[in-house]
C-alpha cells in the first residue's frame, strides 16, 4: 500500500475490504480517494468542496 496519505490509506483499506462500490463484495482491488469520490453520487460542487 502506497503511502501517499491518510485519505489514500483510509479509501484503500475500505474498498479492500468492502469492494469498489462499498456494497460487502470484496474483490481485493484498491481503490484512491479521489477515485473513490468520483464514483459517489454527490453534486460535483460537494466533490469539489472535499478536493480542496
């Protein structure tokens, strides 16, 4: 696990264990934050706020 920071880390270790879409299904792949954050359904002006 790249230890490029704390959101990367934490983002990492949720989608290792719940999976990419945070339902439960586990496929071992490591998602980053900003990825992770991408694929919400938050209004692009909420994903902003949390880039900055």
């Amino acid at each position: 696990m790249s230890k490029d920071n704390f959101l990367d880390m934490g983002a990492e270790i949720l989608t290792q264990t719940f999976g990419t879409n945070l339902g439960g299904n586990a496929t071992g792949e490591k998602t980053g934050f900003l990825e992770m954050l991408n694929k919400t359904d938050l209004t692009e002006e909420q994903k902003t706020e949390y880039r900055i």
